[in-house]
C-alpha cells in the first residue's frame, strides 16, 4: 500500500514553493489567507515572487527552495504555487530520503504532475494533484473545487459525484488512482518517474493542446502498455484545445472514446478536474472507487 | 540562419544490391538492406497521415519521373477525411498494398502531418522484412522511420516528401535543388558527404555509428512503445518545428532521463524552427545551451544546424546505415559508409 502522509491539523505549517514558473507575489496573498483562515501557519519559501526568465529563479534555487521544505520536519505540506514549466529540469537533483522519512503532502497539477509521478513510483508515498494559488483568486476560495483540498489535507474521505456522459463506459472498479497532466505523463515515459499503470485508476486532463497532439499522445499511452490493464480511466478537462487550419474532425472527447473503445473498464469522461475552476482535489497513490452509472459517476476513496 | 555550404560534390559510386562494405565494427542490427535502385525502377506515392492534392504531388512525380523512375501514385493522393489523406482503414490499405506488391520497389510518401502512429500497429510487415524496399519521407514518418530502424533492423531515406518539391524549379536555391537530388542519389545508392556550418557551439570529435532519428516530437511520443528508438551506438539527429524552447528543453530532458543520451556515438542537431516566447514567459536560454546543457557531460561529436528538417534545405539521410561523423575545428561533415 502507498504510504499517506499525515492529516494536517490546526496550526500546522504549509511551505509554499514556485519549482516550476514564475508567479508575482500579488497572485498567491489570497492562497495564503486562505490558508490562514483555514487554521495553517504558512511559511513561504524563496521562489514564490521571484523571477529568473521565464522560472521561478533558476535550477539551483529552485531546487534548493523545494529541498529545503522537503527536508525541514516542520512543514507538514508543500503547496506549489504555480505550474507551469521546470519540475522535469530538477526532478534528478531533488533527495527524498528525508521526506520518506517523514512524509507530508505534496500540492500541486500541471506541471507538478511530475513531481507526483516521481514521489509515487520513487518513494510510493501519495500525494495530492489539487488547486494551486491563482485557483484561490477572484473568489475561487471560495467555491468547492479549492475547499476539496482542505478536506482532502484534513483527512475528510473524497465523494464526488459528476453527471453522465454518453461516451461513458458503465461499471465499477476499485484501485489505486495515479495521473495528472496527459503532455507531462507522456514526458516521463521511459524515465525513472514513470508511472506503472496496471491495476491503477488512472486519470488525464490536458490545456492548450492541439486535438491532433491530444490523439498522438493517448496513441502513445496506449502502444506503451499504459491503458490495457487499468482497473478504470477517469477523462478529466481538456480545456482551451486548439485545432489545426485543416480541421482535426472530432473532438478531444471523440479522439479519446475511439482509442477507448476496446476496453471494458469503466471510463467515464468530463471529470472536473484539470486547467480551470472544477478541480477537486485528487489524491495520486490513494485507493478509489470508480462507479459509472447511467445515472451518473462517483469517484470516492475507499 | 546562413546555411550556405552544403553537400559538396559527391562521389558518385555505382552501388548495387549487397554491393556495401560491411562494417567491422558492432554492426547495424539490419537483418537485410532494401536494394538500391536502377533507372527504370518503379515509385510508388501513398499517403500514410496528412491528405495531399494530386496538383500537389506534381511537381514531386514529373522530377521522379525526370530521373527515369515509373511512378504510381496511390488513390491516397486527393482523397481526403478531415486532416487525414483518407481514413485509417485506407490509409493502412494503402500502405499495405504497396509494401507488398512486387511491381513497387520503393515508397515516398506523400506528406507528412499528423496520423502515421494511427496505422503502424495495422500494417503487416512479414513480407516487408523479407524483401525490403526503401520508404521515403520524414516529419511525421519519423514513425515509420523507427519502427523500420530501430524495431524491424531495415533502412530507410530520410527526406522531403512529395509536398516539398516545388512546382517552379526557377525560384529553387542551388542548395534546394541539390537537397532534392539527394533523394536520387540515395535512391542509386551514392556514398553521400553532407556539410554543415562550421560551428563555434559544436563539440569537437569524428566517431562512426549508425544514423537514426527524426522529429524530436515524434520520437519522445514513441517513447515506450515498440516503435520507440533505440540509440545506443548511434549517431542520433533531431530536427523539429513550430515548438516552443521550453517544450524542447522537455524533450530532451525526456531523452536524457530516459537513457537516450548516454550512449551515442554522436549527435546531429538538424533546424529547429522555434516558436518564440510568449512576452512575459521568456525561456532565457538558447536551443544550442539548451542541447548542450544535457550532452555536456558525454564526450561524443555534436553539431549543430545541420541541413535536415523543416527548411527548404533538407537532405536525404539514409537512416539505419553506417555513417561517419566529423566534427572539426574548421568543418562538420557527415560521410555515409554504406
């Protein structure tokens, strides 16, 4: 079983660190009430606010910030502010072997999706694929997508519940859920973070992407091994999709269904989570359900 | 970018079939070369991903057919499903058909695009390995190209397609032109000398090894499955377009960490035709920093703007042959062996 690091109760310290790209400081001072009313000291790290190019400061910084809240024994989660670009760039340069030592949550998608690969298949330890700091602008704090992740940090067991979709495959299946960022899990194919999928419920979402380049890379899932034996697929957003001059003619969701088709687990499309607000907090490594009826899908940990 | 020296004269060699020098050193894993042609040799044109008008197709049949090649073009050319040329089913209809069919001694595809990776695992390559032919093409065929290469042990030519020839030959380059020709002497089995600018970011080194690579966009989406590229004791090159610097420093972190790097004979970087920064997200490095950031600590050859890729100048490269590479103070060249 995957380790589950310990619930955070009031007054716990949450670090906050920018591993990927650059996020002005204006832009993450609500994620930090947030916290702050939520009952959590927050201690922030050198990389939120600060800027090398396009980073948020560079390799070394980066590294040292997120190291450093890895190994203090205080911070009982990380939060990642922002994605972006630039965990792959020192993921190898990161040691774990404190924070296996004493785990704490790890927060964070998009690009910190390659950080929750290398954590599970690395130190088998679960980690959280949730909202980030601008989820918490505009009033996002309050909505139920950013409360999901104080839930999920508290130890409140996920139930969430979505619509039915008509691409839906019906069934049930119970397993460990992994995913996050399709474009990332494809990067990390044939890398040490690489994720075994067997068994596993796994989950996409994607933004930004080209439908075409949404095909080649569920194209490569599935010629890599990675969709034949999952225990269930759960299709979350894909936000934003671009499509060539030439139309691609189908939609992400079609493209997805069709390479799905010959599967029996459940799948079930349309899942809130990904690039935009409905973005429950997902927990990579934990067990989950997965029941897909026609009357409507339940994702919830066992 | 001045891409002025090129391809310096060749020596033309009258090759024929098995009439290669076998290499004493750890030798290709090619169970068996496709023959090279004689003139009168038949081409056939199919249309594996994207679609392609016969008006388009043209320019690339009247040049072949000016060579002495019969050429057949193939019912993929003009037909149409969306951004494919044709569905699935027909385009790995096709395909089959004119890998199997004994009248077809070679196959140049007609474009590139996006739709190879969806018919790979349908063709039937039994009689292809028995009776090799030289499939031509590149950008999205880079998945025949390592699915031949590195999965069944057969070459093929690395070149533009039918969609890159120009329809007026007068508005052609000379280095245009010559990148056209390439094909023909690939095909004819030529020993090929490819010159690339002197660079002061290349690496220094001369180094023999078998040539495989492509687009860098399809050989990291390969990776893991059974078309995916194996590297070791090669000479890699990569080439890519419309991509941004951050995605390529992501597939070469992706190549790197997957063990890709590690043991190349030596390293071809073709055009990389980059898409630039968003204002406010600058990347603040430079594909050569970039590239030389993840092979830093190897030693093999490395050069740089080698004139492959999605450019009008982009030479035919006999993939899955023996290559030697030489990486000098004042030149960069890259001889083929066989």
């Amino acid at each position: 079983m995957t380790i589950l690091p310990p619930y955070l109760k009031k007054g716990d310290t949450i670090g906050l660190v920018a591993p990927a790209g650059y996020m002005p400081e204006e832009k993450f001072q609500t994620c930090i009430k947030t916290l702050h009313d939520w009952g959590f000291d927050t201690e922030l790290g050198k990389t939120p606010g600060h800027q090398f190019h396009y980073f948020a400061g560079n390799d070394k910084e980066r590294t040292k910030d997120l190291q450093r809240m890895l190994d203090n024994k205080k911070i009982k989660a990380i939060l990642c502010v922002r994605g972006g670009y630039g965990v792959g760039r020192i993921i190898e340069k990161l040691d774990f072997s404190k924070f296996m030592q004493h785990p704490k949550w790890l927060i964070g998608f998009s690009d910190i999706t390659v950080l929750h690969n290398h954590i599970f298949s690395k130190c088998n330890v679960a980690t959280l694929h949730a909202p980030m700091a601008a989820a918490f602008n505009d009033d996002g704090f309050k909505n139920e997508y950013v409360k999901s992740l104080y839930d999920a940090l508290t130890g409140v067991k996920a139930n969430y519940a979505t619509p039915s979709h008509p691409f839906n495959h019906k069934g049930s299946a119970s397993g460990i859920l992994v995913g996050g960022n399709l474009a990332l899990l494809s990067h990390l194919v044939g890398t040490s973070s690489d994720i075994k999928t067997r068994n596993k419920i796994l989950f996409v979402e994607d933004t930004g992407e080209y439908i075409y380049n949404v095909d080649r890379m569920m194209c490569q899932l599935k010629r890599s091994g990675k969709l034949d034996g999952l225990k269930g697929l759960v299709v979350g957003r894909f936000s934003d999709m671009n499509d060539t001059t030439i139309p691609f003619g189908q939609t992400v969701e079609e493209v997805i269904r069709d390479i799905v088709k010959e599967y029996k687990y459940p799948v079930c499309f349309d899942f809130p989570v990904g690039h935009q607000d409905e973005n429950y907090a997902l927990k990579v490594g934990a067990k989950y359900t997965l029941n897909v009826k026609a009357s409507g899908v339940t994702l919830s940990e066992s | 970018m001045d891409r002025k020296n090129f391809l310096q004269s060749t020596i033309p060699l009258l090759a024929t079939t098995g009439a290669f020098v076998k290499d004493q050193t750890r030798d290709l894993e090619s169970k068996k070369f496709p023959p090279y042609l004689k003139p009168g040799a038949t081409i056939g044109i199919t249309c594996p991903s994207g679609h392609l008008k016969m008006e388009e197709a043209l320019p690339c049949i009247n040049k072949m057919e000016a060579w002495g090649f019969k050429v057949v073009p193939g019912r993929t050319i003009g037909i149409r499903d969306f951004t494919f040329a044709g569905t699935d089913e027909e385009r790995a209809r096709e395909l089959q058909q004119m890998i199997d069919d004994d009248g077809i001694d070679t196959i140049m595809l007609g474009r590139g695009g996006y739709g190879a990776v969806r018919i790979i695992d349908k063709i039937d390559f039994s009689k292809f390995i028995k009776k090799p032919k030289w499939i031509i093409g590149f950008s999205d065929a880079t998945v025949l190209h390592l699915h031949l290469n590195c999965k069944l042990g057969i070459p093929s030519i690395h070149s533009k397609m039918c969609n890159s020839f120009p329809e007026d030959e007068s508005t052609e380059t000379p280095e245009q032109a010559d990148s056209i020709d390439s094909i023909r002497r690939c095909l004819l089995g030529e020993k090929m000398v490819y010159t690339a600018p002197t660079l002061q970011q290349n690496r220094i080194g001369i180094s023999k090894g078998r040539l495989v690579g492509g687009n860098l966009s399809i050989i990291q989406m390969l990776c893991g499955s059974r078309s995916q590229i194996r590297t070791d004791d090669t000479i890699l090159f990569i080439e890519d377009v419309g991509e941004y610097l951050y995605k390529l420093d992501g597939m070469m972190w992706n190549l790197l960490r997957s063990g890709k790097l590690n043991r190349l004979k030596g390293l071809i970087i073709g055009a990389f035709r980059i898409k630039e920064d968003d204002p406010g997200e600058e990347f603040g490095k430079s594909m050569y920093e970039i590239v030389m950031e993840k092979v830093g600590k190897f030693n093999y050859p490395v050069c740089f703007d080698f004139p492959v890729g999605h450019v009008l100048v982009n030479y035919g490269l006999k993939c899955g042959m023996m290559h030697r590479l030489e990486v000098k103070q004042d030149s960069a060249q890259l001889f083929s062996l066989q």
